[in-house]
C-alpha cells in the first residue's frame, strides 16, 4: 500500500496527547508509521489506549510535561531526541478551559489559560525549532477551536486563547517558514470524545446539537485527526499560515438563525 502521507518514520510531538483528540492524532500518526511522543502533565495511559497504541506497531513514548515550564520541554525534547529521533511535526494540543462569566473572570484565572493555551503552544514550537530534524520539513499544527472566532457565553477566558491561536500561528507561518517550516491551525467544532460524553448524556441535548449542524452529526475524533495528518504531511507542502476548520459546517450558519415570514 503507498504511504501516501509520506510520514512513514517521521517523528511527532503531540502536546495533551491523552485527551480525546490527542488520542486520536496520536493514533492516526502511528497508524501512518510515524514515532510518536505523547506529552502530558502526567506519563499515564489506561490500558485500553496503550493496547491500541501498541497494536499499530509503530513506536511511541510517553513523557510527563508541564507545557508553561520551558526547562520541562527543552529536557523532554531531548529525550524524544534520543528515544525515537529529532521531530519534523508538533501538534500543539495541551489546552485549559475555565468557564466564568467575564464579570466573574479573574486576572489570575485567565492569566492561567493564556499561560497554557497560548505561552505553552509557543515554548513548545520555539523549542521544536531548535531541535527539529533538519532532514525533513517542518511542520507545526496548533489546535484553536471554533471558538476563537465565536463568542460563547462563560467563554470569554478560553475563547480569547484560541483566538490568539490563530494569530500566533499565522506569526509563525511568516517568520519561520523560510527556514522550512509550515505552520497551520485547525478549529474543531462538536466532538464526541471521552472529556465531552457528558454533555451528550442526554438524548435531547444530543439531538438538539445535531440539528444546528449542517451534516446533522458530532463529529469523531478520527475525523479531526486526518486534517491534522494532512497538515503534517508533505501532501500539505504550500499550505503555511492556514486555518482549517473542522466542524461539519456549523459555523457557517449564523444566517439560518434569522427569523423569516416568507418561505414556510
């Protein structure tokens, strides 16, 4: 079969590699033949996810990281160095949410997120630019979200984050993409993973938001890990300073919310 994403050995950093959707980029990756290095706050897995890590046959570590604390990344890097290779790919995906009225937010708080969402995603990609291979093109994809572009009530913390997101990586598509690095962002819409299950417990919830999007779905994690792998991938070579949403279009329908008397 061709390796049509041409990832075959390459090795990849994903940062919040435990969650929902960093399994599933994790994953993704191995199944393309990459080495993968998981990062998180803390070197765990359950069983069942080292099972199907294991089961693709390609290698992968796990390495316990506080993204805000640069020390911790230059060290772990270093590890992912000599463990599975110098990286050509970083996925920024650690984030943290604090939902709170904007009258209720304070400094402390969302100095906390930005610490996180935004300083971590830069450490970790000024880190990879040090350390990356220089046999392969580079590729960094920061994971921002649909919410950086729609405001969302008890969001304003987090939502500002992600829209930083989009700016920073833009910032880094024109200064570092003459050295050969491509940097993109991607915006997932409604997932069903395992840290979102709870807002789809209820069948009527879970319908409601199926019907504001288009494609009358939630989307799987698998679905936003194959945008991730095409940006990650030489498939991708002209694609620098983008942002890729993944939604099944439902950012798109702010229009349908309009009242109309006509039409029925």
């Amino acid at each position: 079969m061709q390796d049509w994403l041409e990832l075959k050995d390459a090795t990849c950093i994903i940062t919040g590699a435990t969650g929902g959707l960093g399994r599933a980029m994790a994953l993704g990756f191995l199944r393309a033949g990459a080495r993968v290095a998981l990062l998180d706050q803390a070197a765990e897995v359950d069983e069942g996810f080292r099972a199907d890590l294991d089961r693709t046959g390609s290698p992968w570590r796990l390495y316990a990281a506080d993204v805000r604390d640069k020390d911790q990344i230059r060290d772990v890097a270093g590890q992912v160095a000599a463990d599975l290779g110098k990286p050509s790919v970083l996925v920024n995906n650690a984030a943290l949410s604090a939902p709170a009225p904007l009258a209720e937010t304070d400094l402390d708080r969302l100095q906390n997120q930005f610490a996180v969402n935004l300083g971590g995603y830069l450490q970790c990609a000024q880190v990879f630019r040090e350390g990356r291979d220089p046999g392969r093109p580079g590729s960094i994809i920061n994971i921002a979200s649909i919410a950086g572009r729609n405001a969302q009530a008890k969001s304003g913390g987090y939502s500002s984050t992600k829209a930083a997101i989009l700016m920073l990586s833009q910032q880094m598509a024109v200064e570092w993409g003459l050295e050969g690095i491509r940097t993109n962002s991607v915006s997932p819409g409604l997932f069903l993973t395992s840290m979102t299950q709870k807002f789809y417990a209820d069948p009527e919830d879970r319908r409601r938001r199926e019907e504001v999007v288009p494609l009358r779905r939630i989307g799987d994690a698998d679905e936003l890990a194959n945008a991730v792998l095409f940006l990650a991938s030489p498939r991708s070579s002209y694609v620098n300073g983008a942002e890729i949403i993944v939604d099944g279009g439902f950012s798109q329908t702010l229009m349908s919310h309009i009242p109309r008397a006509y039409g029925r």
